[in-house]
C-alpha cells in the first residue's frame, strides 16, 4: 500500500453523516448467521446485566485502557484498511497519566432519552501500525498533522446533543462532531453492552457500550486530490468501552 493511501486512510477516520446500515447486534447477529458454526458473538460474563434500567444513575467515565476506537476505509473501493485511535498513550499498571480517549456519561436508567455524552481523542493517538526500520511512528505522526491541521486543532470532541430509543438496549445518539477545527452534527448507533458491579473496581457499577456510525471526511474538509484517488469518502467509526460508576 502506497503512502499517498495511508495517509489518506487515516484523515478518513474521523467524519460525518451515518448511512442506512443497521447496527450489528448480537440479536441481529444470530438471525443473519444462523447456518454459521461460528458464534454471532463472544459471550458475556456470568452476573452481566443487560436491562439499562437496573444500573445506577449518575456519572460515569470512561476506562482508557478498555476503550477502542476503530476507524475503516474502503481502499480503492476494495478492501478495508483499518487503524485506530489509542485509548491510552502511556500506562503505568493499572493507572493511564496520559489517555488518548477520554469520556464522561450523565446516565437516565429510567429516561435514557435524558442522558448525555462528551468524549475528547487525542489526535496524536492515532495509531496505524506501521513503523519505518528503526520503529519510529512517523508515518503516524504525519497523518495526525493532516488531521489536527498541522497542530492547530489537536483534539477531537463529540458533545451529545439528542438521544432516542430504537429498543431496550439500543438507540441513536445525535451530537456535535469537532474535528480539524470545523463542527457538524453526527449520529451515531448505540448499544449497551452489559453492565455490573466490579469488585476490582471496588464495587463501582461498570457500563459497556458499543457505538457506530459511516461518516464522510470531506464534510470537515479532510479531504484533498491525492486521498480521494485512494479511499472511499465515508468512513466507518466504531467505538468500544467501558464506564465507571463515580
């Protein structure tokens, strides 16, 4: 894969207007693989709730070393190229001094309709993988430098502005998208995960939630003549993590 794609791969995955395409859930999951041997998904923990009702209202945050934010493309309207932003840039056993993803929730048990996100990334996070000889992240570096706008923007934030429920455990969550300076309205698809009272995490209640959303990168003007040679416009977001009861 030539560099000009890469770059252009990476200034994707971060971007706006969802598309049609329903969110994979483990229900909808098993209906489509029903002649599947293979599991429609990995099993959950014994003790894991998935009524969003029983959990504890309040404020939550987000654990960086158990978050994931994923993004993909469609190179040259093929394969998928993936990366991600990590959710944590240093660790020092079980604590992150530097996180690469952070998030607050307000959570309505009763009325998720009146609960609330915010979420900041780190565009330095940015990981592709890719190293050059001696293990520098150059390349890495270079794509963050597109999407921050050479520094001037270095952070991505998303404030919830609207939610609505699809289903007991599912819903669209509406809020504003901040990316390479420029602000748009993005909706995402939500789905809890599961949720329960951690005894590592000294009996705190822990929410999961998966999130999902197809966004097109020129809507925050990340788009230029040499990535659209490569990489579809829409990007695919999906973001993985867990909540810790405050």
């Amino acid at each position: 894969m030539r560099r000009p794609l890469l770059v252009l791969a990476l200034a994707l995955a971060s971007c706006a207007t969802p598309t049609a395409v329903p969110f994979p859930t483990p229900t909808a999951l098993a209906q489509t693989q029903a002649a599947s041997p293979i599991p429609a998904a990995l099993p959950s923990a014994e003790g894991t709730s998935f009524d969003p009702s029983a959990a504890p209202a309040g404020a939550y945050v987000l654990d960086p070393r158990h978050a994931s934010v994923i993004w993909r493309v469609r190179h040259m309207g093929l394969s998928l190229y993936v990366g991600r932003f990590d959710g944590c840039l240093q660790s020092q056993g079980a604590q992150c001094p530097q996180p690469g993803v952070s998030s607050t929730i307000t959570f309505n048990p009763q009325n998720p309709e009146q609960s609330a996100v915010t979420a900041t990334i780190q565009v330095n996070a940015l990981s592709t993988g890719l190293t050059t000889g001696n293990g520098e992240r150059g390349f890495d570096r270079e794509i963050a430098n597109v999407l921050s706008n050479n520094g001037a923007a270095p952070t991505i934030t998303f404030t919830s502005t609207s939610v609505t429920r699809t289903g007991d455990a599912t819903g669209l969550m509406t809020g504003d998208l901040t990316l390479h300076g420029q602000t748009h309205p993005v909706t995402f698809e939500v789905s809890f995960q599961g949720g329960k009272a951690v005894a590592l995490r000294g009996g705190k209640y822990v929410l999961a939630f998966s999130a999902r959303t197809i966004i097109n990168r020129n809507q925050w003007g990340a788009g230029s003549l040499i990535f659209n040679q490569f990489a579809s416009d829409e990007t695919e977001i999906v973001i993985n993590g867990e909540f810790v009861q405050q």
